[in-house]
C-alpha cells in the first residue's frame, strides 16, 4: 500500500513538472543570429515572440554578455537582469523582442585555427565573414549559404562547434632592399608583358585554324560521362579545342569550384589537360584526344 | 479491499493512461519527421557538400595566388587537395544518386583533406592574418552600434524626451563616429596602429553614451510597469464584480476574493516601490501580482 502510495505521489510529481516545465516557458525563440567577427567577437540578435502577457521570462545567455540592447516591437528599450548564464528580461505585456549583445566567449584561437563552440536551444544561424573556409563541424548543417558578405550556416539546437580559418594575406619575405622606384617600374613592366601576352595568344587564337576536333569520336566509348561534363567537352570543341576556364564560368553560368571539378574529372579522363597563360588556365582538349584519327 | 484502495488504484490508472497518452502524442510528430526524414537529411547533405566545396574552393585559389606570387606550394599539400577533390566529387556523384549518408561520409572526408592541405600551406611561413579586414571590421560593427544608439536616442526624443543627458549622449555619439571615420581612413591609408588607436577612443566614447543611455530609459521602464499595474488592476476589478455576482459556494468564493486581494496588495506595494524610485522592487512585486493572477488561470 506504501509503495503504492509513493508510485502514486512520484507520478503526480512527474506530471506537475512536467507541466511546470512546459508552462514556464511562455516564449519562442523565432530567430537566433551568430555573427562572427574576425576578431573573435560574437554578436548574438534574437528574435523572441511571447505567449500571452508576461511580467517577465528568462532567456539562457550564449557566453558572457556585453553590450545588450533589448527592444520591444516598437523599438522601445525593456529592463534587464543578467543572472547566472541567463537573461531576465521584464517584459510587463511586451509580445515581441529583439535582444542583442556580444560575446568573447564563444571563440578560440589555436594558430590559425578558430573555433566557434557554444549550446544553444535554439536553431541558429551563424553568420561568418565572407573569406572564412569552414574546416570542420561537428553536426550536420541544416543550411548553407555563401553571399558576397559573408556565409551563412544554419545549425541545429544542440551543441554546435565549428572551425574555419580566415583568408590570409601573402607575406612574400624581404628581398634585399631594393629601391622603391625599381618595383614600381617592375610591377609596371611585368603588367604589361602579361597583358601583351594575353592579348598576343588570343589574337593567335583567333588567327589559327581551330584543330578538327569530333565530339562524337571524342566520346565514343565514353557513355559513362555526365551529362555536364559532356556539354563542358561540346563547348570546348566549338571554342576550337580551349577555352579559359573563365570563359567557361561565364558561358555556363556555373560556380567555380563546380566548373573547376568538372574540368578535373576530365583531366583524370585524359581528355583535357590545364595550362597557365597570363595568370589565367587554359583548358585544352589534349593533344591525339581530337576524335578524328591521326593523319586526317 | 479497503475503498481508499481501490480509488487509488482508480487513480494510478487515469495517470498511466494520461502519461501514455502523453507519450503517444509526443511520438507523433516524431513518426511524422522520422517518414519524412529523407528530405531533411538530403538538404543537410547538401549544405555540407555545398560547404565542403566551397572551402576547396578557396583552398584552390589560395594555391593559386601563392603560386602566382611564385612560392612553392609543397607538392603534398596539392595533393591533400586534389585528394579532397577527388572526395567531394564522389560525394556530389553520391547526392545525386541519393546515397545522403555516404555522401556526408565522403563531404567529411573532402573537409578533412582541405584541412590537411591548409596546414601544410600555413607551415610555409608565409601566410599572416589580414590585420587590416579585422580592423575594418572592427571599425564597421562599432559603426553599427552607434547607429543603434542613435536610432533608441531618436525614439526618446520622439517620445519627449530631452536635456542634458540626451544631449551629452548625443554628442558622445557624434564624437565617437567621426573618430570612427577618421579610423575608417586612416585604415585606407595604412596606418594600422593610428587606426586602432581611433577605434579604442571611437569604443570609449560608445561605452559612455551608452552609460548615459542606461540612465535615460528608466522613465521608459517606469511607464511600462505602469501600464502593465493598470491593467491587471482593470482585469482583477472585472473578476471581482464576477466573483461576487456569482452563485458558487461560499467557501470558494471567500477563497477566490482572497487571492485577489493578495494580488491587489502586490500591486499597491509595487505602486510604492515606483514612487521611492526603486525599479527593482517594483518588478518584484508586478511579478509576484502576475503570477497570483495566473494561478487563478487569468492570464
């Protein structure tokens, strides 16, 4: 009867927490912005919509705050607490917020190494300065964007941590003193050279008969070519056998990275091969890879 | 057996079926996502390779410009890279074959073969952090945070607001953003540490009209605890007049009065604390009213 008793008391404890706990809560988190700056510093934004009219709620604090701004939906300043780890912020009727703040806590340095490691309960959306390269994340993203600004990847709730590395600059090492006006005169002449010499091969270009090349014969026996990648060859052979791989970008309206592996695989196929003029990559059917039988 | 047994076991019965059913319906939407798991899953497999390929991307052209600078980039770092390729392209074939989960496995893979290629670049020696783009940066998000503060500044004046403590918050906002230009071209010059010294005095003045911003919002709080006072006090006189107009039992009625006249005496207290300047108290108070209110299921 006793053990009943207490089975009994401990389900109606569980219950009333459960509740307890469900309706404490009286908010949504609509939207949590990450934006990482180059140093390190984190600024979180949230946008929170309240459940009914509350005096108040607790918000959990991603990191030690600084800087925290809380708005209504008018704009209008709101009053708050930090307390331990969390935000209290005293609503009195407020039904939309918009919490701000910056964080140093979020982010760890190891040689170039950065690290963006936090909990959140949120989903969120972590914005990183446009040159970052992700290097590593511990949970699949559930987005990812990469704009001229900056990239955006969206995170589940849960612990998040994620690495990258910022763009650096090159530091090519002293070359002995040379005189100002001598590099400037250098850089000048070389600009030049590179210039005639690109304006040179496409004149050539232009001039040469472009080599007769048959698409068909080219891929016969190669049925196992994507679709893409055979369009890429169908363009190379119109543009007389070589095309920049810029003028490719632009012609297929394709990401460089997708036109870069497209123009791998065919390289690992022995159909193209890629070569450097004036800074920029020529890409050429290969030589005997013409389709049309040698002597021809 | 004894009755009170019995209807405790009545009762152990209702709450096993209250928490299955609890269960259940938290099982629902689980069952929802898990059949439509396919999609989410090909969407995150997605974004990894779109992220796994953007970084090969830039590991790429980061050879590229080192190359064009005419460093040596060591062979075995080309080769990490051409490896991650390699790996990516499997992973994208893998896509769009719908194999999500081995194509994460192979974007992980790529990810994991970048990283190795960029150690082996920065080992070179002759990469360093963009001093520069951090300051800029820098400069940028203060900017931000002044015009922030200018747009709150801007809401207390339309809201009536004035004297000297806006004006002295205003000025330091002015001040702090043409120190910020002034960071701003320096920067473009290339005097780095000019800059940096701008922005600290830039983030100074920031930090002080900030302080006098703190200061300035109070009236806002006061007004909104008012309101907030006043219409609890308009909703609890509406559930007076219903308690006292109703037929329900004597006792229950005497005890519904009385938390209402607990959540009245919080108000009145927080009124107090409101007049003697003492926000805090008052929000203590407020709370203390609402959540009387609340377990009475008003609000």
């Amino acid at each position: 009867m006793l053990r009943a008793n207490i089975s009994l008391k401990a389900l109606c404890l569980i219950l009333f927490l459960l509740q307890a706990v469900s309706a404490q809560l009286g908010y949504q988190v609509e939207e949590a912005t990450l934006t990482v700056y180059r140093d390190g510093v984190v600024a979180v934004a949230l946008e929170v919509a309240m459940e009914g009219e509350l005096a108040s709620i607790r918000l959990p604090l991603l990191g030690t705050p600084e800087a925290i701004l809380v708005l209504d939906e008018e704009g209008s300043p709101i009053d708050f607490t930090v307390e331990d780890g969390w935000l209290k912020i005293y609503l009195f009727g407020a039904s939309n917020l918009k919490v701000y703040y910056q964080t140093q806590d979020l982010t760890s340095k190891r040689g170039t190494l950065w690290t963006l490691s936090f909990v959140s309960p949120w989903k969120t959306r972590i914005l990183l300065p446009s040159d970052a390269y992700v290097t590593d994340v511990n949970v699949l993203p559930e987005g990812f964007t990469a704009s001229e600004q900056n990239l955006l990847v969206e995170m589940p709730p849960g612990e998040v941590e994620l690495s990258y590395v910022l763009e650096p600059t090159v530091v090519m090492p002293p070359s002995g003193g040379f005189p100002k006006l001598y590099l400037y005169v250098g850089a000048i002449l070389s600009a030049a050279i590179t210039l005639s010499a690109i304006l040179w091969f496409r004149r050539r270009r232009k001039r040469t008969a472009p080599p007769a090349v048959n698409l068909e014969e080219l891929l016969r026996g190669r049925e196992h070519l994507r679709p893409d990648d055979r369009e890429l060859l169908g363009f190379l052979v119109e543009s007389g056998g070589q095309a920049f791989e810029a003028e490719i970008r632009s012609h297929f309206r394709l990401p460089k990275t997708t036109v870069w592996r497209m123009i791998k695989r065919l390289e690992r196929e022995g159909l193209v091969e890629v070569s450097k003029v004036g800074g920029q990559n020529l890409v050429k059917i290969r030589a005997g890879e013409t389709g049309v039988p040698e002597g021809s | 057996m004894e009755a009170s047994e019995i209807h405790l076991k009545t009762l152990s019965l209702l709450l096993a079926s209250v928490l299955c059913l609890s269960f259940l319906a938290g099982m629902l939407p689980a069952a929802q996502a898990s059949s439509s798991e396919e999609t989410p899953l090909a969407k995150k497999a997605s974004a990894l390779f779109n992220m796994a390929s953007k970084t090969g991307d830039r590991v790429h052209r980061l050879i590229e410009k080192l190359e064009q600078k005419g460093v040596t980039v060591p062979q075995k770092a080309k080769d990490a890279y051409e490896e991650g390729e390699g790996f990516l392209e499997q992973a994208e074939t893998l896509l769009e074959e719908g194999n999500y989960q081995e194509s994460v496995r192979y974007s992980f893979k790529a990810l994991a073969s970048f990283r190795e290629a960029l150690s082996r670049i920065f080992k070179l020696g002759v990469l360093r952090e963009n001093t520069a783009a951090t300051l800029k940066e820098a400069i940028e998000r203060c900017e931000k945070t002044v015009e922030r503060l200018r747009e709150l500044l801007g809401r207390l004046e339309e809201a009536g607001y004035s004297g000297e403590q806006l004006e002295a918050a205003k000025s330091r906002l002015n001040e702090a953003s043409m120190k910020l230009k002034e960071a701003m071209e320096l920067l473009e010059k290339g005097e780095i540490s000019e800059a940096a010294k701008r922005l600290g005095e830039a983030r100074k003045l920031i930090a002080g009209s900030e302080g006098e911003l703190i200061k300035l919002v109070k009236p806002f709080h006061v007004k909104r605890i008012e309101k907030y006072l006043e219409r609890l006090e308009q909703r609890m006189e509406a559930l007076k007049h219903k308690v006292e107009a109703s037929k329900m039992p004597k006792h229950a009625k005497e005890k519904a009065l009385k938390a209402l006249s607990r959540a009245i005496y919080h108000i009145e207290k927080a009124r107090e604390h409101l007049k003697g300047e003492a926000l805090s108290q008052a929000y203590g108070e407020a709370e203390a009213a609402s959540l009387q209110l609340s377990q009475m299921g008003i609000l």
